[in-house]
C-alpha cells in the first residue's frame, strides 16, 4: 500500500490474520489461561458446589448426563470469568497487551510508510516538562491530582468499564455524553 492510502482497522487486522500473529497470539492467551491457577481454583469450586452435583441421586446418573447438566449450569458463569481473564491479560499494559498494541502499531506503520513509534512510550521514558525544567537547575513542583491525571497517558479501559457499568447512561455514536460526564467529574 502506498502511503498516501488511509490504512483502516481492517486492513491491520487482515495483515494480522495473513501473517499468523492473530494465531499466535491467541496461543499466548490459552496457555496463560491454562495457567490462570485462580481461574482453575474458582472453576473447580463451582463444580464443587454446584446444585447438579449436590443433588440427591446424581451418584446414580451417567457421566454424560452429569456433564450435560453441569455444562448447562456452570458453562454461562465459568465463560464469564474466562472472558474476564482474557480481557485482564488484553488490556495489561505491561504483559500481553502491551505486546499486541506493539504489534498493532508495527503493522500499522509498516502498512501506512511510517516509522514507528507513532505514540511516546506511556512507561515514562519520555521527561515531562516540569522534569526537563529540574534539569535546568529550577526545584519541580509537585503536581496536583488534575494537572497530573492530564500529564498521564490515556489508558485503556477496563474489563468493568467496557461491559458498561453505567447502563443507564445514554450516548450518541461518537460517545460525546461520555466524554462530557468524565470532563464534570475531574476536580480542578
């Protein structure tokens, strides 16, 4: 693609899904999945304390019944615990995620002619200004809590914030009701 083209999401996640890095990163996931001990733990208790198990008469039912009542109770639950791991390890932002946000933007700069990194590095390589005046030789101040929540990278949002804790809260498309909320509830 030249570099005048616009590169979309599609055009990264298709290069992404080409080359395998999609593949090999869900490996990545499965296996830190599978060693996810509290994962196990908290499944296991499920199974351990769940009705279909604990009901009088299920030492007299077979294995595929039990599984098939067991899969019925436990699969929603144990999923949703799953998928909330998943997203822990996505939105890490010294693990996992870090990695596929490295990726993504490697692909993007490779498809788009740029020279990545597009975006300074959020682990503080990069001096603030009141650093760069330290310095000089001038004393830093100490930040407030507003100027030094603005001098922050964004961050990502959290399993929590994206599943909407706040469902009564309305937006329009470009999320504009949102950014409002956030802009009223900071402190000066």
């Amino acid at each position: 693609m030249s570099s005048s083209s616009v590169i979309t999401p599609e055009d990264v996640l298709e290069s992404l899904m080409n080359d395998g890095t999609i593949d090999s990163l869900r490996l990545k996931i499965i296996n830190q999945l599978k060693a996810n001990e509290e994962l196990k733990n908290t499944t296991i208790k499920m199974v351990e304390q769940s009705k279909v198990l604990n009901t009088p008469g299920a030492e007299k039912q077979t294995k595929r019944e039990l599984f098939d009542a067991l899969r019925q109770e436990l699969e929603a639950p144990v999923l949703e615990k799953a998928s909330k791991s998943v997203w822990e390890l996505i939105l890490d932002n010294s693990g996992l995620g870090k990695e596929i946000n490295d990726t993504v933007e490697k692909v993007f700069c490779r498809l788009s002619g740029k020279e990545p990194p597009l975006f300074p590095p959020e682990n503080g390589d990069i001096p603030s200004v009141k650093e760069t005046e330290n310095d000089k030789g001038k004393e830093k101040e100490p930040e407030d809590d507003y100027h030094k929540e603005k001098s922050q990278p964004l961050r990502k949002r959290s399993f929590i914030d994206m599943n909407g804790k706040d469902e009564n809260n309305v937006v329009d498309g470009a999320g504009e009701n949102l950014a409002a909320t956030e802009e009223h509830s900071r402190s000066p």
